[in-house]
C-alpha cells in the first residue's frame, strides 16, 4: 500500500491564491480629515486620493480628492488606511 500524501489539489489551489499581501487597518479609529487609501473591490489594489468625511455606525464615510464627491456608500476599517506622507 502507498502510504504517499497526494498534494496535488492544495499544490492547485495554491497556484491561483491572490498574491496580495493586505495588512488589516490599525486598530486606531481614524480621524475625520485623515487622507486615506481604499482597497479597490476590483483588484484589491488600493487607490489614493480620499479622505475620511465621517464616521458612522456602518463605517467610514469617504470623499474623493479629485472633485470633492462624497461616495455613495461606508467602508469597512479593513478596506481603508492612511496614506504615506510625500
């Protein structure tokens, strides 16, 4: 009897896991004002150029830089953290 392990499945699995390394917000609030980064639902990438407009109960409300809009909907502290200073 072959007592050998087959680790094909988890070797495939592994070849298609997100290559990604996101650390989770700190576990700080962040202040209203603060410039931030979002994590893109996309690609998980983060994107610049926000800042913090509030915080509510259901998270982190967000305004974009660019033009000043505020975003339709509240992030999750795990989706957003401050951005590096220029």
């Amino acid at each position: 009897m072959d007592n050998r392990v087959d680790n094909t499945r988890e070797t495939r699995a592994s070849a298609f896991a997100s290559p990604v390394q996101v650390q989770p917000a700190a576990d700080a609030p962040i202040s209203v004002g603060a410039v931030v980064e979002v994590r893109r639902r996309f690609d998980q990438a983060w994107a610049r150029g926000f800042q913090i407009a509030a915080v509510t109960a259901d998270g982190y409300r967000i305004r974009r830089n660019s033009d000043g809009s505020l975003l339709p909907v509240s992030f999750a502290p795990a989706d957003l953290r401050q951005a590096a200073e220029a």
